[in-house]
C-alpha cells in the first residue's frame, strides 16, 4: 500500500498543471464510464464466469485508481498540486524576481548572480528527513562539473533554526532562506528541487527525494 501511495504521489507532482486545471472533470468522467462499463460486464452472462470477474477486477482497479487520485488532489495533497502546478506553468519563463538570503554572508541573493550556470535549486526542511538525505548527491551533482552547475538549498524556515541545525548537516555551500516568493508556498511538502538553465529559465521540476543519477541525467540535458 505504500508503494501505491507513493507512486500516486509521484504521478501527482509530475502533472500537477493538467491536473490542477482539468483533473476532476477528466477523472471523474473517467470513474462514470469505468462504472457503467463495470455493470454491462456483470449482464455478460454468455461470458465465461472467470472471464467476466478478470474484466470486472480490472475496471475496479482502474477506479480504484482514479478515485485516489481524484481524493488526493482535492484533499490531503491539494497545496502540493497548487504549488508545483504554479511551478510548471512558468517553465520556459527566466526566474528573475525570485530573492533569497545566504547563511554563509547574510547578504540578499537573486538567480541573476548565477547567470551562465544551471542552476539547481532545492527546496529542503530541517525536518524533511529526505531533503538531508539528499544534500551528498546535491553536492556531488555540482562537485562533479567544475563551476557548470551551482546547487542552492533554500528553506522558508526562520534564519535562527537553520543556524543552529545546518553546521550539522552535510549541506550545499549555498544554504540559505526565502520568503517572498508566494507561488513556492509548498507547506509541508518537501524537496522540491527546479532545474534552472545557463539564462535562468526554469525548466524542469521534480517533487521527493532526488539520486544523484537522476541530478545527473537532468543536468546534462542542460550543460
């Protein structure tokens, strides 16, 4: 069952704009006709017993299915699809407003001061316990392409807390903090890490906990 979860989950963040936009119309005209199909498969009578039931499971699961999705993107997973719908409605677009404050100086930071590197930018918590997971394969990603690649790891969380936990962490040189971005308002719902290109354009977006494989073949798309 928690595989299904996640894997749902996952589903859920990688289309999260056309579900945000047309999900419940499109699932739940989906669940009407898997429904109806599931009751002309029960009148089947000529059907072989066993043909019909094997029919029948796997229009039930398909429900199943599509009932979990539809609850999960209205209920309990509804700021993660807000959020990241947000985010994939601006790829193709240059993140040039977005500001944020490193630990290491204290001082303001924008994506332009990064301009001609892909830029990865992740999102993490300090009680996400995947997002410190992570941190070594965000490293290695931009240890691995000499001054190509540049890793930013931001939180929303106070600058106090995160001075206290982050020297104990094997975390990105450039940690930091954010708060004025309204479209990254993500709750509890961490990492999320955007890929940025060498002119700041946002291009890609992934939800949970990221390998450094899977950094790596993003990544090179981009160098």
């Amino acid at each position: 069952m928690s595989y299904f979860l996640e894997w749902l989950a996952l589903f859920i963040s990688r289309n999260a704009l056309f579900l945000q936009e047309y999900g419940n119309v499109v699932l739940v005209t989906i669940m009407v006709m898997v429904f109806l199909a599931s009751r002309w498969v029960q009148r089947q009578h000529q059907w072989k017993k066993s043909v019909r039931w094997g029919v029948w499971s796997i229009l039930f699961i398909g429900n199943l299915i599509a009932g979990s999705i539809t609850y999960m993107i209205n209920w309990p997973l509804k700021p993660m699809v807000v959020s990241l719908s947000k985010v994939q409605r601006n790829f193709g677009s240059r993140m040039n407003n977005f500001s944020f404050t490193l630990l290491g100086d204290a001082q303001p930071h924008a994506m332009t001061d990064y301009r001609g590197k892909v830029i990865v930018l992740n999102f993490w918590a300090t009680y996400c316990g995947g997002c410190i997971e992570e941190f070594p394969d965000l490293k290695r990603v931009e240890a691995a392409h000499g001054g190509d690649v540049v890793v930013i790891a931001l939180s929303d969380e106070d600058r106090e807390k995160l001075a206290r936990v982050v020297p104990s962490l094997d975390a990105p040189p450039l940690t930091g903090y954010y708060s004025n971005e309204e479209w990254m308002k993500l709750e509890s719902f961490r990492p999320v890490t955007l890929i940025l290109d060498r002119d700041g354009i946002i291009r890609e977006c992934k939800w949970g906990r990221t390998t450094f494989t899977e950094l790596e073949s993003i990544v090179s798309h981009y160098l």
